[in-house]
C-alpha cells in the first residue's frame, strides 16, 4: 500500500511539474473584421439577372433561360445583390484581375483602418479565391499594393471552396501558435467574372443563379497588446474532409461540359452530403463545447441504440446549449433549411443565414463573415456570449470555428448601413 502511494504522489508531482514547465498555449485573437459593402451601381435585380441571360452571347436555350428564371424565383435571392462593373462574354483575364483586386484592396484597406495598423505591422498574409488564381498570385499583388514589408509570410489558398475562411482561420492559429507577437492579415473573396457559365447543362447554371460579388478581411493576433481591443477569442476550430468519398467529392466540381465549356457542377447529392459532412463535424465538436447534461442524453442514447440494440430514434444533441451566436455559411435557401432544422434552430437563430442571403447572395468564403456582421449589427453580441461560424466547401469540407466574445460587440456594419465601401 505504501508503495502505491509513493508512485501515485510521484505521478501527481510529476504532473505538477509538467504543467507548470510546459509552454502556455498562445491566445488567438480577432481585432476586428470587414464585410464588403459594393457601390449601388453594382446591384442586379432578379429580372436583370434573367434578362443577361437572354443575351445571345450567352447562347442558353429557353428551356435553360425558363430554369434560371426558377432557380432564382425560388432560391431566396433579394433584388439588391451585388455583381462585377464588367460581365463581358468573351470574359477577359484583365475584368477578372480587377473585380477581384478591388474587392480585396478595399476590405483590406477598411481592416487596417479600423484597428489602426499599418502594413509595416502586418506579420503574414493569408488570401483565398477558390475558383480565380492567377500568376503572380492574388497575395503577391496585395503585397505590391499595400507594400507590405520584405519578410511577410504570405500564402494564397485556392480551390478550397466556401469553407475556405474557416480554413484560413485554422492556419492562422497554428503559425500562431508558435510564433509569438504576430499579427495575420486574412483576406477572401470569390471571382465572378472569370467563372461565368456559358454552356446549357443547367447542373452548371446555378452557380450563376446564386453567386454574387462580395468579400472580407480581418485581422488576427496573439500580441499580448492587442488583447485589451480584440473583440473575440478563438476556442476551437474543427474540420471534416469527406473527400476519400467519391459522392463527396463529385457533389461540386469545376469541369467541362458535353460541349467543352467549363463551370462549376452542383450535383443533386450535395444536400445528402452536406448533411453527412455536417453530422461527422458536430460529432467531433460536441464534445468540446457541450454541456455535460447533453452529452450524457447523448451518450445514453448511443448506448441504447447501438448496444443495447432498442429501436429508439437518434438523439441530435441541443447546441443552442453551447452557442449564444450561430454565423453558419449561407449558401442557399435548401441548405438553409436544412441546417436549420438539422441543428432545431429558431427562427430568430436562423436570421443571420436567411438575410444576409437575401441581400448579398452567396459570397462563397466571406459569407459567414456577412452572418456575423448582421448579428453584431441586429442581435447583439454581449462579452462572455459564445459564437459559432459553420462553413460548408467543396471536396467536401465542413469547418467549424468557436470564437468567444471579449466585450460587447454591437457595431453597426457597412454592409448593412448601406455605406457603400468605395464609390
């Protein structure tokens, strides 16, 4: 007995001592974020969108016209969405470079403004476009704009889909995480222009249904100094790839049609693996930010059904439990819906999907950045609340983010002043 003592006194001092000598996880803080608000002269109304559609450039049959007509009567698209100054066929690599270079230079620009930070303070650079990636890339010419300074680390992210704000928020907190007093610059947008579809295969016309202009930039940071005017904490991100799948990683793929033109295919099976891609990330979240009163309903109810072998429906576990916030990515008015149902959102809860849908459309990458901005701006956020950013992309990819609030947060955006970003 006395030697079982000994060892469990050993062990607990050696834990002691571990604890205290081991290095203390950074904290990863966002200063602030910035949603695009494009100028009024770059609205399209539905009719607008249809009537492009009709022009004989763009060589779609009625049949195809009738069907876009539907999607966007259906979809849950406002008329005030946002597209590019020039949306010429043939499209040309000099349209592309220029709606996607403003978009991010201004979201960019509005970021430093607004905490204050010169380029020469920025340590890295992460930008994402997922479908529009020239050379020099997209972060290269940031840095020859914004003279950003020799030693940056900057990196460009393409193809990575709606999902690839969350993604970058991951990588940012790993380069955080061993490199101390850093500040990460996170821009993101998604090119319309380059990526219209000309062809007759109506998988690859709702892209142009439902995409619009839009993008983001915001800046993190683990500089001890920064906490005091950061408005949230990272607790935990979690990602899923579903992409050993062949179903998944075929639900949305850019490829040529029969004809040869290329676009963006959006497979019936996305709903059925968006669902799964969902399932598998909340499984691997619950855990972090569960109570213990939900985890243990849903324990029980595992047992119950896959021990014990009672027909007994799956419990999907309460997160409104965990979360004050829900900025989840909204991508169209089905995926809405079913999130929403999937998660027992209210309706109330479900606002900063259907809105900002609405109003800007899907802006791919930025789009929870826009959820976010409406819940600052009409729910409010109070210091301690608890945020949850949900994205979905291609591949097929889920990534979640918690963000903790540090202080009250209830700015009221540009996006939703109708303060346009530039003129």
């Amino acid at each position: 007995l006395d030697a079982l003592v000994l060892q469990a006194a050993v062990l607990s001092l050696a834990y002691v001592i571990f604890s205290l000598l081991r290095p203390a996880y950074k904290p990863t803080y966002l200063l602030d974020f910035y949603c695009l608000r494009p100028p009024d002269r770059l609205e399209m109304s539905r009719a607008e969108m249809v009537a492009g559609t009709r022009r004989p450039e763009h060589g779609c049959s009625q049949l195809l016209i009738d069907f876009s007509e539907k999607v966007l009567e259906i979809s849950g698209l406002g008329d005030r969405t946002y597209v590019p100054e020039r949306m010429d066929i043939p499209k040309t690599m000099a349209d592309a470079r220029c709606e996607t270079e403003l978009a991010l230079i201004v979201s960019i620009q509005k970021v430093l403004d607004r905490t204050g930070l010169k380029p020469s303070q920025v340590d890295a650079l992460i930008v994402n476009c997922s479908a529009f990636n020239p050379t020099p890339s997209l972060s290269a010419k940031m840095v020859n704009h914004f003279k950003f300074r020799q030693d940056i680390r900057t990196f460009n992210l393409s193809g990575m889909g709606c999902a690839a704000s969350v993604i970058a928020v991951d990588m940012a907190r790993d380069m955080l995480a061993v490199h101390p007093k850093m500040r990460i610059l996170v821009a993101g947008t998604e090119n319309i222009t380059w990526n219209i579809y000309t062809g007759n295969q109506r998988s690859m016309l709702i892209t142009n249904c439902i995409f619009r202009l839009g993008a983001v930039a915001f800046m993190m940071s683990n500089h001890p100094a920064d906490r005091r005017r950061a408005k949230y904490q990272l607790q935990h991100v979690v990602r899923t790839h579903l992409g050993a799948s062949d179903e998944a990683y075929n639900a949305v793929i850019q490829r040529e049609d029969d004809d040869g033109v290329i676009g963006v295919k959006i497979g019936k099976e996305l709903m059925n693996v968006a669902g799964m891609a969902l399932k598998a990330n909340i499984t691997q979240l619950g855990p972090l930010v569960l109570p213990i009163s939900e985890q243990l309903i849903f324990a029980g109810n595992f047992v119950a059904r896959k021990v014990l072998g009672l027909n007994v429906k799956a419990y999907t576990p309460d997160f409104k439990t965990a979360f004050d916030h829900f900025c989840i990515h909204p991508g169209g008015k089905a995926v809405i819906s079913s999130v929403g149902t999937q998660l027992k959102l209210t309706k109330e809860q479900c606002m900063p999907m259907l809105v900002p849908f609405e109003r800007y459309g899907n802006t791919s990458s930025s789009s929870t950045w826009y959820a976010w901005s409406y819940v600052e701006t009409f729910q409010k956020v109070r210091k301690g609340d608890r945020v949850w950013q949900l994205s979905f992309g291609s591949g097929f990819k889920c990534a979640s983010a918690v963000w903790v609030a540090l202080r009250k947060n209830d700015e009221k955006h540009d996006a939703w002043t109708d303060t346009p970003s530039w003129e």
